[in-house]
C-alpha cells in the first residue's frame, strides 16, 4: 500500500497517509490517458467555423461568358470556389465535436493519471495552506518552501480564501475534488491535494 507524507504550510512533516492501492497504485496504460485527455479537448472545441458556400456569396447570376468560342475555359459562375470571391469548396460549418467515454474509462484514466504523479515523487499532501486572509503574497510563500511554481491544487470543499489568493498567479490552478480531470492533471507538473481531498478521491475512484 502506498504511504505519502503529510505536511504543513511551513513544510514540517506533521503525519503520513496510506493511500488506496486500487486508486494511486493502477497500472501505467498511455491509451488510457489519450483517449481521455482528446475527448475532454473535443468536448471544449466551439464548432462555430463557418464558411461561404458557392450557392451563398454575393454575385454569379449571369454567365460571365459563352460556352463556346472565346478560346477560354467553360464557366459557369463567379461564385465559382476556383475564381477569387467564389464560395469555398468544402469549407468548413456549424458543427459539435461532442462525443462520450465510459464512465469506467474515465475512472480508470484518473487512477492511471494519480498513479503516474505518485510514482514521478510529483504528488503533495497538504495539511492545509493556512491563510488568514485573501493575499497572493502569503500563498505564493507557501509555494516556495515546496520549491513549486506549477501545479494544480484539490481541496475537498470551496475555500474562498484559497481560491481568490490563488487566481492571479501563473500555472497555479485550485480546483475542488469533484472537478478533478486527466487534462489537468497532466498538465501541471505538480499535483498538490489538501489532506482531506484525498477521501473524497478514494470514495468516488475507488
């Protein structure tokens, strides 16, 4: 069973943990991983490009020569997508991107996602970040006793403090234990859970 520290704001080791096997022990599986982390992408793209057809620019009702005789190439219409001002062929339009992923295979990403950090020593247990107000200056203190400028924070509750203290600093992201995802969890170097996240964690993969 895997066993992690516990620290303080002050980086005193105040206790360990000893995490769920089934949830921070899972067999490494990439796969797993890209399907999930192109699925969250997809499920974020717009679909709002939008293009002209030929049958919608302006222009093109009369025949801009005759079929025959000119020593031109046969045309029809100005809004013909080879001519400049015509309508794009194949362009693209309104469309979703939205598509679904088993439950179990999210679940089972999220597990791979947590195992990898644990293992890469990138996985920080927190007692809590102690702040008595609403200061980026006390948080980032924190941060530099860890020696960490990137990383995505859990905490199993809304904090405002902790939140509001942490918006405007660069590759630093709060997100409560419900919200956690692959994406994000690969994209910060460091994965920093506040003590009692990591139940919930447990209780929702396990």
């Amino acid at each position: 069973m895997p066993t992690v520290d516990i620290y303080d704001a002050k980086r005193e080791k105040v206790g360990s943990l000893d995490l769920s096997e089934a949830v921070f022990a899972a067999e490494l599986k990439p796969y797993l991983l890209h399907e999930v982390v192109v699925w969250q992408l997809a499920k974020r793209r717009q679909g709002n490009a939008c293009t002209k057809t030929r049958h919608e620019v302006r222009g093109g009702g009369k025949k801009p020569w005759r079929q025959k005789g000119t020593g031109r190439a046969r045309v029809g219409s100005r809004r013909n997508p080879v001519w400049k001002g015509g309508g794009v062929a194949f362009g693209p339009k309104p469309r979703s991107y939205f598509y679904t992923v088993p439950k179990k295979v999210k679940k089972a990403a999220l597990r791979v996602a947590l195992s990898d950090k644990l293992r890469e020593e990138k996985l920080l247990v927190l007692r809590g970040f102690d702040l008595a107000q609403i200061k980026t200056k006390s948080f980032v203190e924190v941060l530099n006793r860890f020696e960490t400028d990137d990383a995505l924070i859990i905490t199993a509750a809304p904090d405002e403090v902790l939140e509001k203290s942490a918006r405007n600093v660069a590759k630093i992201k709060v997100l409560r234990a419900e919200g956690l995802n692959v994406y994000d969890i690969l994209r910060y170097d460091r994965l920093v859970l506040v003590e009692p996240a990591v139940a919930k964690i447990e209780e929702a993969l396990s």
